[in-house]
C-alpha cells in the first residue's frame, strides 16, 4: 500500500476511474474470449465514441463552472443538417463547409450564453429551450429527410492516417505518432522532476518515477500496436487527432491560464469570485459559447463518420457528455473536474457499451447497468466529499496538461476547504 502511495502521489482514489477502467477491459476481455482488445474492435469503439468524448471535453468547463447544458444534441443535429445542406444545395467545399459549422457553433452559443451570463436566466432552463429549439431547427431544416455528405467530407469522421514509407506491415504513421506520445510523457516527466528540484520541492524517488513512465509508456505503445495493426485501410482514426489536440488545448488552458482559473473559481464560489475581481459574466458567456461550438464539431464529425445528416442524430448525447465527466470525477455543485477525467469517465462508459454489446445484452439492460454506474460514482464522490477527501480524479500526470480540479492543490494536494475559497480567488485576481 506505500508502494501505490508514492507511486500514485499520496492517494490511490485519485486514480480510481482509471482503475475501474483498466478492470473492465480486462473483465470483457476474458468474458468476450478476446474481442474486446482486437485491432477492429478497438479501431471501431474509438471511431464509435470520438463524438462523446468531444462533447465531454466542452461539457466538463460547462459543470466545473457550476452549470449544465441540456441542448448540445440538438445543436450537433441543428448545425450537421445546415452544413450537409449547404454543402449538397450551394456546392459548398467541404472545408468551407467545416468553417461554416464552426461559425453557426459559435453563433448559438453566443445567444445561449447571453440569456446564460447577462439575463440571469439559469443555464438548466436556457439549454432546456435549446434543446427544444434545435431540434425543431433540424427537423423543419431537413424536413425530417437524411441528407448525404460529400466523400472529402467524410474523412474528419471515419478517416485514417495514410500509408507512406516502406512496407512494414504496420501504419508507420501510426507508429510514430505512439512513438511521440511515449517521449513526450518521459520529457513532461523529467521537466516536472528538474522543476521540483530548482523550487526545493519534495521530488519521488528514482523508482517511482521510473514505474509511472513506464506503465504509461507501455499502455501508449500497446495501444499503438493495435492501432497499427487493423485491416488494410485503418490505422489511427482522424477524430482520434483531433481529439488528441483538443485535450491538449483545453487541458492547457484549464491549467495553465488565467481563464481556466478562473472557470474554477466561478464554480467553486462565484460571489467569493466576484469579489475578488473575477469577472463572472465574461466566464460563463466563454463556457456556453465554447460549448456550442464544441457541440458542432461533435455533430460534424458524426455526420461525416454517418456519411449523411438525419433527423434523429444526437438524440441522447447529452446524457452521455455529462454521465462521462460525472463519471470521471466533476463536482455536481461546480468547482471540481478535469479535462482527462471527463475523457477516463468517457472511456468507461464506452468500454461498457462495447463489452455488453460483444456479450449480446441487450439494450434494456445496458441501460439499467450504465444508469447504475453513474450513480454509483457520483455517490463516491459524494461521500468522499463527506469525509472530506479528494475526488476521484486528479492530474493523470503532472505538468502533462490534465487541469486540476478547482478543489484540489496543484500537484495533488490537500483540497481546499470552503473559507479557503475567498483567499484562492484573491490569488486569481492578482493573476488577471
């Protein structure tokens, strides 16, 4: 138990999503006789869930700022069957097309994080109304028709590294960008070390170090494998870079900006916040906003995967989004969450799906059993909060561009107590 300890920085709960899904991938892959880590199957879950993954990238900022937003399906839908009509009616390029998306994205969310921000309205009622609204856009859009993409389209939703080089047997992209993924964890690792020692900090041991990296290292390397290895055709899915650059982006952000602070801040206790010089409106016009644009980037990339827009795409996404950041450790009340927990929480609920979906249960019953695992991690964490312990998920890897929660310390601390907040805030203030 002090070996998991120092190992997994003083608290194995922090990392008790990534416990629960590693259990569950080798759970299904003994009742599953080994489908479950095959290259396709694995290629295919990625593929399947990329979108969700997206949404729980967005989502996670919404909660962490003490909101939720009910309406991001619809506005997957909304924007997927503008951009497939513009693209087919008026000969938009695909990439025109794309921008397109991004700009109506960012359009919605400006009018959701108006009514949000500067009217007062709660955020639970405004994308409640959203959600109705949008999905009245898609439909009365559509006509309640299914509207094809062009083919260059389709590559941001079910496209694949290339190959080039000579003939390995393997996607020598694919086994690059694994490569990369390893170096860059043993580089943030080893400049996380040299910092702790320039600032007189605690460092871990040699060992400790050593084991982290290279448990993480070999989960990089073999999940390249299966990457590499598919079908002719497949390797690394194109939604799998972007989302790879969007948990890069906003796990920065999150932790490294003012802004990201500042989101913590508003969920922890908006009026400590506020007082501190926070500007409150501004950050919650900035999350809705950011939202809805994720929200059409989901939608795009689906319908791309889909190869058309229909009247039923993102029926339900929302449940998804937000079960996968409670799962991955979010405070119902605001204030605590990461970028890679929501992604973690987002993993877990795909692997379940998967899992079942390979055992032949049907969807009754995997209903029932996700229903239950979300409530079952949130009451974890409520009951750690009880006993005034951390939530489930910190810093994946320290420095690696996580976000911390806004209840814990940087580098996996003690969290804060209430009558800390006003002091953080004050700290924040400065910072701005």
């Amino acid at each position: 138990m002090d070996a998991l300890k120092k190992l997994f920085g003083g608290n194995t709960r922090q990392f008790g999503m990534i416990f629960a899904l590693v259990a569950l991938i080798i759970l299904f892959q003994i009742l599953t006789g080994g489908l479950t880590l095959t290259s396709d199957n694995v290629i295919n879950l990625f593929n399947g869930n990329s979108y969700i993954l997206i949404l729980a990238i967005g989502m996670v900022l919404v909660i962490i700022a003490g909101h939720i937003d009910l309406s991001v399906g619809s506005i997957a839908a909304a924007v997927g069957i503008i951009v497939a009509i513009t693209m087919r009616d008026w000969g938009l390029p695909s990439w025109a097309g794309f921008l397109l998306g991004l700009a109506i994205g960012a359009l919605i969310g400006a009018w959701q994080g108006f009514w949000v921000a500067y009217v007062g309205i709660p955020a639970f009622i405004v994308t409640l109304a959203g959600m109705l609204i949008f999905r009245g856009v898609n439909q009365y859009i559509g006509k309640s028709n299914t509207v094809p993409v062009p083919a260059d389209f389709q590559k941001i939703g079910n496209g694949y590294l290339p190959e080039i080089g000579p003939d390995t047997g393997y996607n020598n992209l694919t086994l690059l960008l694994g490569i990369i993924g390893a170096a860059l964890v043993v580089f943030f690792e080893l400049r996380s070390r040299r910092q702790a020692k320039a600032l007189g900090a605690e460092v871990p041991e040699t060992w400790v170090m050593v084991t982290k990296v290279v448990l993480i290292c070999a989960a990089i390397l073999y999940a390249t494998y299966l990457f590499a290895t598919g079908r002719p055709g497949t390797s690394f899915p194109v939604p799998g870079i972007i989302l790879g650059v969007l948990v890069l982006i906003y796990g920065f952000i999150s932790s490294k900006t003012v802004i990201g602070r500042h989101i913590y801040a508003v969920g922890g206790n908006r009026h400590a916040a506020e007082l501190s010089g926070v500007q409150s409106k501004k950050v919650n016009f900035l999350v809705m906003m950011n939202m809805a644009i994720l929200s059409a980037l989901a939608g795009m990339v689906f319908v791309a995967r889909s190869t058309a827009s229909g009247p039923f795409d993102g029926t339900g996404w929302e449940l998804d989004a937000i079960a996968a950041v409670f799962i991955g450790g979010a405070a119902v009340t605001g204030g605590v969450g990461t970028v890679i927990g929501s992604i973690v929480g987002g993993l877990v609920m795909a692997v379940l799906n998967n899992g079942l979906q390979l055992l032949g249960v049907g969807a009754d019953l995997t209903a029932i059993i996700k229903g239950l695992v979300l409530l079952a991690a949130v009451a974890f964490d409520v009951y750690n909060k009880m006993q005034g312990k951390r939530s489930i998920i910190g810093l994946l890897i320290r420095g690696a561009g996580g976000g911390r929660g806004g209840g814990e310390r940087a580098g996996g601390g003690t969290p804060l107590q209430p009558d800390e907040t006003t002091k953080t805030t004050e700290v924040l203030a400065k910072e701005a």
